[in-house]
C-alpha cells in the first residue's frame, strides 16, 4: 500500500537527483514509478506526461501531481508535488547565494557543459525505450514523424501538438471502429 510519505520520498529523491527539467525527469521518473515502485505503467506514465505537457505549470510538477493523484488521490498529489518541489527550492536558494560569484568561472562552465551532454542523454535514452509503448503501428509513427519535425523545426508549442495528436488519435479509432462494424 503506497503511503503519502512514500510518494513525497520517492518524488524528492528523484528531484534532488535529476537536472534539467520535466524532459530530463522522464527516465527518472520511469525508473522509479514504473520499474521500482510499479506505481504506473509505461502507458500511464507517457499518459500522464502528455497530460503534464497540455497543462499551464512545470513538467515535472505537473507529472508528479497527476502521478500523485492517480496513487493516492488529492492527499497523494499534495505529497507528490511538495516531494518534486522541496529539493529544487533548497538547492536554488543555496545556489542563488554563490552562483554570482562562480558563474564566471572555467571549471564551472566546463561542469556545466559536462552536465548539459548527460542531460541530453538521458532524454534520449528514455525516448528509446518509450518510443515502443507508444509507436505501435504506420499511424502512430507517422504521428511521431510529424509532431518531431513539426516541434523541432516548426517550433509549434507542445501543447498544441498534444492535443492535434489526441485529436488524431481519436479520429482514427472511430474510423478503424467504423470500418469493423
């Protein structure tokens, strides 16, 4: 049984180990949610990633305030998200009071750089693994094709993106049902 502190925790620790973001956290958060905790499955959690993405707020909050939600209800989002926002909240308070000072320098904008490529990698090997759950046929990798080109050299907002593939998806599924019955 999934307690409250237990989701505050894991949430935590996942925030207090991951830098970059919502995009970033992914791997993270299906390390820890699906693969350890089984909390969610694959499906659930690229579902409710997609829901993050569409709406106002934070990735990553708004990811582990659904996933909080959907384990425990509303006392589950209060712990979820107080977890995913307690860690950055100390660590930008205490980086806030020397960055200034250290921003400048060589060795930190080399770890920085160093920081920025692990991120980068870690996007990518967790788009790798989920790019199985979720393209399951022609139509759905055509909709990655397209929602891929459409965001990296369209510059579409993510958001609209979503819902054009929802939509999508929707339509398809009435047409493969129409054509059955």
């Amino acid at each position: 049984m999934t307690k409250n502190k237990d989701l505050f925790l894991s949430f935590a620790r996942i925030s207090a180990s991951c830098f970059g973001g919502g995009y970033a956290m992914l791997p993270f958060f299906q390390r820890e949610l699906v693969e350890k905790k089984g909390w969610l499955t694959e499906e659930e959690l690229l579902d409710l990633n997609a829901v993050a993405q569409c709406t106002p707020g934070v990735i990553s909050v708004n990811t582990a305030t659904f996933c909080g939600y959907r384990t425990k209800g509303i006392p589950g989002a209060l712990s979820a998200t107080l977890g995913i926002l307690a860690p950055p909240v100390v660590i930008v308070l205490i980086i806030a009071a020397f960055f200034w000072t250290f921003a400048e320098n060589p060795w930190v904008q080399h770890a920085l750089t160093g920081v920025r490529a692990c991120v980068c990698a870690l996007i990518i090997n967790s788009t790798v693994k989920l790019y199985g759950k979720a393209v399951l046929d022609l139509p759905t990798f055509l909709v990655f094709l397209a929602v891929f080109l459409l965001a990296a050299f369209v510059g579409i907002p993510p958001a609209l993106l979503v819902l054009a593939a929802g939509a999508f998806g929707l339509g398809l599924q009435r047409l493969r049902k129409g054509g059955r019955t």
